[in-house]
C-alpha cells in the first residue's frame, strides 16, 4: 500500500488513537497508584506522527497495509522507581489487558555485556471493557507499553544520545568507562532492592514492641498513623517526614507520647474531618477525580492531616502555626539562591 493511503488511514482515525491512549493511560495510572507502585517520572504517552511512521517504514524497508498493523502505533513508558516494582506491574498490566506479546529486552545480554534493558508488551482493551463508551470501538487497535525501571531509564536516555546501543557500537577506548557506567546503574537497582527488603523488615519487626521508648522515625511514625487511623483517609504517598520535623518541635519523640494523643483527640478529629469534607464538597470540580471520590465518602484528611489536627488539639493552633511557619522558613533557606546577573 502506498504511504498517502496510509496517511488518510491515519488521518481517519486519530481522534481513535487518541481516545485509546488517553483511555489507557488513565486505567494504568490508577492501576499503579492504587497498588502503591512508585513512579520515577510521571507516564510518558504519545500517538505516533505520521512523520514518525513514515521514517520507520522507509528505514526497516516494513511492508504495511493496514495503519492498525503498527503495533507501537499508541505507545506508553512507565518508569519505574524500584526494580521490585517491575514484575508487580507487569502482572497487574497481565491480569487488567489482553496480552498480545511481551518481551525483556534486557534477556538479549550476557552475563558481561551491557546494553538497553526494557520490558515491552504489546496490549489490547479486554473485551469485557468494550460495552462502556470511553473504550467501545477499540478493540481493533493495540498498545505498546514499554516498562523499566529509572536507573534502566537513564541508560536508555544516555546510549540513546551517544549512539551506543550495544558494545560493538563503542570506540575501544571508550568501552572500559561505559562499562562501569552500566554497572554502577544496575547496582544502584540492586541496591535500592535492597533497601526495601530491609525497610520491611524493619516495618514487620514491629519496632515500637520492641523499644517502646525509641524514637520515631519516618517509616515508624507511617506504621502506627495506619495502626491508629481509619484506613479510608490514607493516601498512598503522604508527607510524613514534614510531620516528624512537627513532631520533633513539639517534644513528642516517641510512639507511645503519640498514641496518647491520637487517642485523647480522636473522636474531635474525626468530627473535623467530616466537617471539612461536607464544606469542600460543593467544591471540588468533576476532573478532580480523587479528591471527588474521597468527599463523596465524606473523608478530607489524609493520615498526615488527621494527625496535625490532633495535634493542634493537643498544642493548640498558635503553636502549630509557630511550627508551619518555621518549616516553610527552612525549606525557603534550602533552596539555592539564583545568581544575580552582572546588570543588576
């Protein structure tokens, strides 16, 4: 088929492939926020350019007769934080879309040899999905959704830049230095696996059992938040290393000062919640999707939020202010100062 009649083909249909990205990146969004899977950039998303697809098919020579056989016509990069994280996507994305194929690129290497690592499957909708509007008339298109994690990312970005796809690629002089690039990028997913493996140890060790008196410390302070706090206020990412910095302002340093207070202040609390989400209610716009569903179950605070209330209870509101007010005087030191120009 001659390219114009591709491109009236794709012409035709790019309010559908549109739809499909934006269909699907939404669900996978919600997928990975919902399961507690750390980004490490925000999902990358696109519908291939006509100029795009007719550069490819002319350099690979690729023979198409249909727009739709592109199978990396809609594409989407989830970066991930964690290596940990990867095979928990990858099953989540298997159990939630039809699956055409998957592939680890990473696979291709030997043991001593460098090069890009991905994991790429191609997707469809399910067909269980094709009765509700958003996703009807999509069942003849497919995604490619390459998943990595950000270590595997910066690679990626740098062999990219450089031309250095495979080793073969490499000046000689060159290759000992790339060598230990790759290597130190792959310790460093080692390492943060790591790092998680004995973060929950330490979290499922129950540390406040065993010294009561010790003092808290971010994944502590979360632990007991989630022990004490109803469950449907917590959010999966919240800023519980702003509350230790409150917490250390107020001399409340360990596990058992907090629960006193929680507990002293609870039902205040829980009634500060429900007010605060009756009076947003009214407010909140429908594309804020998450903060409609929460208002909709009459819930405000997140755990963080309830904890501050409870603690303005507690101290009272010109204290907690006093401390806020610190913070943000803090953070505004941290930041480095911007150079004055010559002129001014």
């Amino acid at each position: 088929m001659l390219h114009h009649d591709l491109k009236t083909q794709y012409s035709d249909g790019i309010s559908r492939f549109e739809r499909l990205r934006t269909s699907v990146l939404a669900q996978i969004s919600e997928l990975l926020e919902t399961n507690d899977l750390a980004l490490g950039v925000p999902i990358e998303s696109r519908v291939k350019s006509w100029e795009s697809i007719e550069e490819k098919l002319e350099r690979k020579a690729i023979q198409v007769t249909d727009i739709r056989d592109l199978q990396d016509l809609v594409g989407i990069r989830i970066i991930l934080l964690f290596r940990n994280d990867l095979d928990a996507a990858i099953r989540l994305i298997s159990h939630t879309f039809e699956v055409l194929s998957s592939e680890d690129a990473g696979e291709r290497l030997g043991d001593s040899q460098f090069g890009y690592q991905s994991r790429h499957i191609i997707v469809k909708i399910p067909r269980g999905w094709l009765e509700v509007p958003i996703f009807a008339s999509l069942d003849d298109l497919c995604v490619e959704l390459q998943i990595r994690t950000l270590a595997q990312h910066i690679w990626a970005a740098a062999s990219h830049k450089l031309q250095y796809k495979n080793e073969e690629s490499v000046p000689p002089p060159i290759r000992r230095a790339i060598n230990r690039a790759s290597a130190l990028l792959e310790t460093v997913d080692l390492e943060f696996d790591r790092v998680l493996d004995a973060r929950r140890q330490y979290v499922e060790s129950s540390p406040e059992q065993a010294e009561p008196s010790a003092p808290l410390n971010v994944d502590s302070l979360a632990l007991l938040l989630s022990e004490e706090l109803p469950p449907e206020n917590k959010k999966s990412e919240e800023d519980y290393a702003d509350l230790l910095i409150d917490l250390t302002g107020l001399n409340v340093s360990t596990a058992v000062q907090l629960r006193k207070i929680l507990r002293r202040h609870m039902d205040a609390v829980r009634k500060a919640d429900a007010q605060q989400a009756a009076s947003h209610s009214e407010n909140a716009t429908a594309s804020e999707v998450d903060k409609r569903e929460r208002l909709d179950r009459g819930v405000y605070f997140a755990h963080v939020g309830l904890a501050r209330t409870a603690l303005r209870k507690e101290f009272g509101d010109e204290k907690m202010n006093r401390l806020f007010e610190k913070r943000l005087a803090n953070k505004s030191k941290a930041r480095p100062r911007k150079k004055a120009s010559p002129a001014s």
